[in-house]
C-alpha cells in the first residue's frame, strides 16, 4: 500500500486523534467564534495529542451540519487554513476527512496540506444517514488522488458506520472486497453500533483473505483500547479525550494521556500474525 510515512505498515499499532472542528463561519450552526479563534483551539489540540504521544491527527469539520456529502467552497478554505496552522505548529502526520463524502474536497486539502492519509466514509455500496442516500465513492477518489498526483496517499475507507445504514444488507466480506479489489482501498475502517460488533466485524475480517490494515474507527477508550488492538491494526479516537460528552467539548489532556499509555500497554502487536500483502 502507498504509505510513505510509514503510519499504517510499521510493527507498532496507529493511534490517531480526531481534531473535531466546530461549526466554523458559514455554518448554520456557527455560534460567531472567529475562524483565528477555531485554529488556536485545532492547534493547540494537535500539539497536546503529539505531546501525549498519538501517531498522527486527523481534521475534520465535524461540526458543519446538518449532515451533508461535501463542503463548499468557503468550509475548504477555512479547513486549508486550519490545516496548514497545524503544520507549522507540530510535525505530527496529518490526515484528512471532509463530512461524509467529500472526495474533491478532501484531495484538494490533501494536496494543500501535503497530508499523510484521508479518510472517506461511505467507500463503496450505498448508505442512508441524516443527509439522505450516499453513494459509494471509489471512482471518484481514485480519479481526484491520481489527477492531483496523489497516488503515495492511504486511502482509509470506512466500509461500516454509526451514523447511517447499509441500503442494501450487505455482508462485511463483500463490502471488504469491494472496498480492496474494486476500490484499490488501502486500509478498511470499522466501526460496529457498539464495542463487542466492533470486535466481531475486526474477527470476522481477520478470519478472511482481507490484507490490509483494518482501522477500528469508534467506540475505544481506555477501558477496551487493548482488546482491540490485539485485533485491530490502529484507532482513531475522539470523543473518549473530550473534557465533557459531545464532538464540540475540548480534548483533556490527561484523557489523551491515559488512552496512549492504556494502549500501548495493550499493543499485543508481537503476538499478530500480519498478512504479507501489508508491507508491500
């Protein structure tokens, strides 16, 4: 897979740390906080997430609802400027996500950012959420990462979420199949309604001829962080770092801490047996 910083094929398991953004100028949700004050706060975060010892960050504008498939031009920019205050503040490997589906958007960051990895949500097959029906994504993300030169990017690709549902009820293997074979996805991101769906999905894929990193992309904690990554290959974590419940709330960066340290005391990774196609 094309990973040149080394974040999804190395020994050790990724941790990532969401920087949720809140609703930023523009939104219907935006309560008047300046764009200058959003990026302190973003910077600030993913200098406290690579000082707790998180393998990378990942941006995105979680905030802009109601739910929608892409930003506008406006959330973009915003995003590019966010981002780029990032790198000039921390070294720390940066991926991108834009809402549910933004594929243009998020290889434009991609390319603006020089980011290490993005993450699309809705991959391959067909999903009903809030936003109403979104479609699988691959052609377009492929076609827009080799156009902007962009082919070294990881693509994580969720193939399950929380927040909308299969149209059609396709079986986990399949949706990994397509993802892989069809979609030249470069790690799968999972996510069950709960912990224990979680850790069959991540069993289930483990126990087929899936090779490539599987990402677990909700629900760790602290509490099951080493559970998983006895399976798992990374995490991406957010809302078990806020101060208080809620994709709005600051991270903690004793929380922040505390799940580093309970994961990597957890990382079984020596005793995980990686498919050979992972390194390559």
């Amino acid at each position: 897979m094309p990973d040149p910083a080394g974040l999804f094929t190395r020994e050790g398991r990724t941790l990532v740390g969401m920087l949720h953004l809140p609703p930023m100028p523009g939104s219907p949700r935006h309560d008047g906080t300046s764009l200058r004050e959003i990026e302190r706060r973003a910077v600030a975060e993913a200098e406290l997430l690579a000082e707790a010892g998180f393998d990378a960050v990942l941006l995105q504008n979680t905030g802009d609802g109601p739910g929608r498939k892409d930003a506008d031009l406006a959330e973009v920019a915003q995003m590019a400027a966010i981002g780029r205050a990032i790198r000039l503040a921390t070294d720390i490997p940066l991926g991108v996500n834009v809402l549910k589906n933004g594929v243009e958007s998020v290889f434009a960051l991609a390319s603006a950012l020089a980011a290490e990895f993005v993450r699309i949500k809705v991959y391959v097959g067909a999903v009903v959420g809030s936003e109403g029906l979104v479609e699988g994504a691959a052609h377009a993300a492929l076609t827009a990462r080799h156009r902007l030169g962009l082919d070294h990017v990881p693509i994580l690709a969720d193939i399950s979420d929380r927040t909308s549902r299969q149209l059609v009820d396709s079986p986990l293997t399949e949706l990994a199949t397509w993802a892989i074979e069809h979609g030249n996805a470069d790690a799968l991101v999972i996510t069950g309604r709960d912990v224990a769906e979680t850790q069959h999905m991540l069993a289930e894929l483990r126990g087929s001829s899936v090779a490539v990193p599987l990402i677990v992309g909700g629900g760790a904690d602290e509490t099951n962080a080493g559970d998983l990554l006895a399976v798992a290959d990374g995490v991406i974590v957010g809302t078990a770092l806020k101060q208080t419940a809620g994709f709005d709330a600051p991270i903690s960066a004793a929380r922040a801490r505390d799940f580093v340290t309970a994961a990597r005391l957890g990382d079984r990774s020596a005793t995980i047996v990686r498919p050979a196609a992972m390194g390559s």
